[in-house]
C-alpha cells in the first residue's frame, strides 16, 4: 500500500484528480460546486477555499523552500550561490517573456477587457513541472533542481505581482507588518542556535508570527513559511526514500529532512483539495482571453527561459555541472505549464467571473504541455539520470 501511495505521489495524481473533480463538478452543477467550496465551515468568513489557499498552500511552498535550500547548501546543485545566478536569470526571462507576449496577442487578438490578465502568465506550476522534470531528466538531474529554483521564484514573484497590480482597494499594502516577519526570522535564528531539533517550534511559532505579518500586511500569506525553512538545523543526513515513521526512529537525520519526509506526502496527497477548490471552471466561459493565457505562457516562457539563460552565460554565469543547452530548452517548455499560481492570479486579476473563467481554462490547457515536454525530450535525447 506504501508504494501504490507514493506512486501516486510522484506522479501528482492527487492534484490532477481534483482538478478533473472540479471542471466536472463545475460544469454538472456549478451552484452545488460554489456552495461546497465557498460555504462557511468555521465562523461566517473560513470556508474550504481560504483553508486550502492560505493555510494548506503554506506548507506547499515550504516544502519546495527545502528542496532549494538543500541545492544552495555545500554540495548542493547550485552551491556556491554563484551557480543560483543562472536560473534566476532564467526566472527573468520566464516572467518578461510572457508578458511581453500576453500584451502581443492582446493587441493582435483581444481586447482591452483582457488586459489585467497579464500576471497570470507569470507562473510556472511547481508540483506538475517537478512531476514532468522527473520523468523527463531522472530524479538527480541538475535541471530538476534549476527548474525547481525557477518555478519557485517566479511563483514568488507572482504573488508579489498580486500584492503590488492586484491589490484590494479596500485592504491596500502594510508594509510596516513585515517587520513582524523580520522578527519570525529572528525567532527561528535563535531557535536554530540553541539547537530545537523538533520542527514544530519553528512552524507554530516562527510561521505563525510570518503568517500574521504577511496576513496584516495584505499579502498573501502562503509563502510565509518560506522564510523559515532555511533557519531549520540541516546538520545531520538527508535521507531519501523513507517513509515519515522510519524516520521518527532514524539517527542523525536532519531537522531540514524529518521536516520534508514527514510533511511532504500531506502535502502531495492535500493537492487533490487545492485542484478541487481553484480549478473548477465552465467549459463554456472559452474565448480568446483562454488562448491568449495559454500561448503567452507555454512559448513566453520557452524563449524567455531560453534566452535569457544564454545571454546568463553570455556574461559568464554557468549552467549548474552537467546541465547543456538541450536541457535549458526542455526546461523552458516544462515552466510552461502554469496551473497552480497561475489560478491563484486569476482569482485576483479579473473580478468578471467570465473572464476569470476563460483565463483560468488557458492556465488548465497549460497542463497538456507535459506531453510535448515528454516527447521533446525523446528528441533531443535529453540524458535521464536515475541514480
């Protein structure tokens, strides 16, 4: 049962599920699917959508956060920090490419309605680009972990596109509240010093603190955790390929691992419920807004990965050990898959639920890229590494 678990896990099964769950239900019974997703379970205002958005997707960002901070720590993909340059340019150009492209089609096939969608291509999905990149480069490639650092980064940067171009008029920007965050740094600093190995501590106090600042500062709060990880003791071993009571047992296993290993399969298996709450979208709301999305992010960021990698190298930044041209290509294709984020900027860009219809369904479409992805792949003879 174990391993039928974490085959499930690895190929994202949960988060697919629920997004097929939700276009059907969506398009069966869209009174039924709004009452299910917006029906207040706890007080007047928490429903199962804002528990999946800004307390489960927490944990979904922290556990991409340790995947990062085990690459920029000593031995890791992109250690010493100089190797991280890359893919953050590559970021850059996975952000501009897009929008530059969004606007393009905008003015050769829209219209001005469509506009403010323009942050929605800005977003690479992390837990299907991880899937995908496992399946085309092995587990240990080094292109597993620039797409990874990519797709982080600019789902950072997509959530700082809502705070900034999408902001509540009736709840505007307090910077002043991160200040609490800064503070939640200090906690987990200090917590790390006199060696709390229990990751618990860290979460219910040091997240909590960063969520509430987040929270006040009207930001969303899911990377708050984010802040955090890399504060966790790392000192110990990683261990891969056990499971969550192995390692209550295990000696010497990181705080940083018992961390991911314990937490990483809710999270995986929870994905059913973010697909469920975010992805449930009319068939009929498809117009050239869809389209647009779409092409803006799946060739937006092929060329701008791919071409500001180049210029990257260009100027004397390398491509982390092993990684070749090929690789940066197939990348680019892969970050072009924007479901997750990419829903959540949706959510704020358009308020006409028929435009955010329309736009989510060019985010969902993003999904089938997997497949050219996979065959591309084959044809460029991309190298898998298993080991």
């Amino acid at each position: 049962m174990y391993h039928i678990a974490r085959k499930m896990r690895n190929l994202s099964i949960p988060l697919l599920l629920g997004v097929v769950l939700a276009v059907f239900w969506a398009n069966v019974s869209p009174e039924g699917y709004e009452h299910f997703i917006h029906t207040p379970v706890i007080g007047e205002h928490i429903n199962l959508h804002w528990l999946v958005n800004d307390i489960f997707m927490v944990f979904f960002f922290a556990i991409a956060g340790v995947e990062i901070v085990n690459s920029l720590s000593p031995g890791g993909e992109l250690n010493p920090i100089k190797k991280a340059v890359t893919p953050l340019m590559a970021t850059a150009g996975g952000v501009l490419g897009p929008i530059g492209l969004f606007f393009v089609l905008n003015i050769l096939m829209g219209d001005q309605t469509f506009a403010n969608g323009w942050g929605i291509c800005t977003a690479t999905d992390i837990a299907l680009a991880w899937l995908v990149a496992r399946v085309i480069f092995g587990k240990n490639h080094p292109a597993v972990k620039f797409l990874l650092l990519l797709a982080v980064a600019d789902d950072a940067v997509g959530l700082v596109i809502i705070a900034v171009f999408y902001p509540d008029p009736n709840a505007p920007v307090e910077p002043l509240w991160l200040l609490l965050v800064v503070a939640a740094m200090g906690v987990a600093y200090v917590m790390s010093k006199i060696k709390i190995c229990n990751y618990w501590p860290y979460v219910l106090i040091a997240g909590t603190m960063s969520w509430f600042g987040m929270h006040c500062a009207h930001l969303h709060p899911a990377l708050s955790l984010i802040f955090i990880v890399p504060f966790l003791p790392k000192t110990g071993v990683i261990v891969k390929g056990y499971s969550a009571h192995s390692l209550e047992d295990a000696v010497g296993v990181s705080t940083l691992a018992k961390f991911e290993h314990q937490v990483a399969p809710v999270v995986d298996f929870g994905l059913i419920f973010f697909g469920l709450t975010n992805a449930g979208v009319s068939f009929s709301g498809i117009n050239n807004l869809t389209w647009i999305i779409f092409i803006a992010l799946v060739v937006g960021k092929t060329v701008g990965i791919s071409v500001f990698t180049y210029v990257a190298t260009l100027l004397t930044f390398k491509l982390p050990d092993g990684m070749k041209a090929r690789d940066v290509i197939t990348a680019g294709v892969i970050g072009g898959m924007g479901l997750t984020v990419a829903l959540f900027v949706a959510n704020e860009a358009f308020t006409d639920l028929s435009l955010q219809g329309a736009a989510k369904m060019g985010a969902l479409f993003t999904a089938s890229v997997a497949i050219v992805a996979i065959v591309l792949g084959k044809v460029l003879k991309v190298e898998k590494r298993k080991g």
